[in-house]
C-alpha cells in the first residue's frame, strides 16, 4: 500500500456526549420556539409532545443505540465500499447519498442500503482523532474527483 488513500477506515460508534447535548438544545429550542407562535394551546402541547418524542426517538437511535437499525461500526474497505454494522450485529454494504457534511466538529453521512437510508453522525468524541482526520481527509478527496 503506498498510501493512506489506501487503507480501509474502520470506526466503532461510541455514545458521543456533544451529539446528545446539542440534539437535546436543538429539540428543547424548538419547543420553546413553538410557544412563542400564534396557535391554540392544544395544537402547541400536540407540536411539543411530537417534538420530544423525536427527540427521544434521535437519542435513542444515535446515542443510546437502543434501536436495532443504529449504526455501530463504519468501514470504508480498500475498494472504496462501505459496510455499516447495526446494533443488531447486521452487517451490509452501502452507497454513500450526496449530502454529506464533514466539518472538523461534525461528520453527517447520509447512506442508502436498498430500501432504508441510514445516518451515520460522527463527533471527535466518538472517534479516534487520526481515524476521524483520515475519514474527513478521504471524503474531501472523493467529492473532487
């Protein structure tokens, strides 16, 4: 192997703290928003209640990993193929959607495998930084060519 672009990426998805504090203040802020708004109090405590369900929903799924479809190991293999592992110990390869974000804080890779489209949100606390490093480094390299 001659270079990095050549070793597979193998990352086991922690429970990440900064995803949990920051879907939580993204949820809460919704809610809060929600009352500021012009509607009926029943439509507002109905709009709320959905809210915080999907907010448990998003915890439980990508922080907890309680759900059977949440994403617990990612490997970008030497072929360029992505395989994601779910926590019910099902492994499948899948295709890498447009409309990923990779940002040094944050990494958002949207996926399809047949009929799902799983997500895998990625933190530098989850992550091993070189590992984390090498992955952003690679998905930048792959959208310019």
């Amino acid at each position: 192997m001659s270079n990095h672009f050549e070793l597979p990426i193998r990352i086991d998805i922690r429970p990440s703290f900064w995803l949990a504090c920051g879907l939580t203040v993204a949820h809460l802020g919704a809610c809060v928003i929600l009352f500021a708004v012009e509607l009926a109090l029943a439509i507002k405590l109905m709009l709320a209640l959905a809210i915080l369900i999907s907010l448990l929903h998003t915890l439980r799924t990508y922080v907890l990993q309680k759900n059977p479809h949440s994403p617990v190991q990612l490997l970008l293999d030497v072929m360029e193929e992505w395989h994601l592992t779910t926590a019910n110990g099902e492994t499948c390869e899948v295709t890498l959607r447009s409309g990923a974000l990779v940002h040094p804080l944050l990494v958002v890779l949207p996926f399809r495998d047949g009929v799902r489209f799983p997500v895998v949100i990625l933190t530098p606390d989850v992550v091993d930084a070189g590992m984390f490093r090498r992955l952003r480094v690679r998905l930048r390299y792959q959208r310019q060519v």
